[in-house]
C-alpha cells in the first residue's frame, strides 16, 4: 500500500475494491494492536538478557 502511494492505487494493483483494502488494513491494524504487548514483552526480555536493542 505504501509503495502504491495510496488506498485506490493499492487496490487497482492488486485487483480489489478499495473497500477490500481498507477493510484488510483495518484487519492488520488489528492484528498488529493485539499482538503489540506480545511483542513489547519479547523485546523487554532479549534487552533484560542482553541481546536486543537498547533504546
């Protein structure tokens, strides 16, 4: 989507309706806030070992 440069562009190139779209980056959007505390945690646990990045 970001390399189309936007939501209709997106949609054309990959032969959906720009509601199709919206609706499957509303899904991922989802998915991503769900998964985000999972994925803090882990990034909190290889920092507190010593293997991940520091911010």
């Amino acid at each position: 989507m970001a390399e189309a440069g936007g939501f209709a562009e997106a949609a054309r190139q990959s032969h959906m309706s720009p509601p199709a779209i919206t609706c499957a980056i509303a899904m991922l959007e989802d998915k991503l806030y769900e998964m985000a505390p999972l994925i803090r945690s882990s990034l909190d646990r290889k920092v507190a070992m010593g293997t991940g990045a520091r911010h």
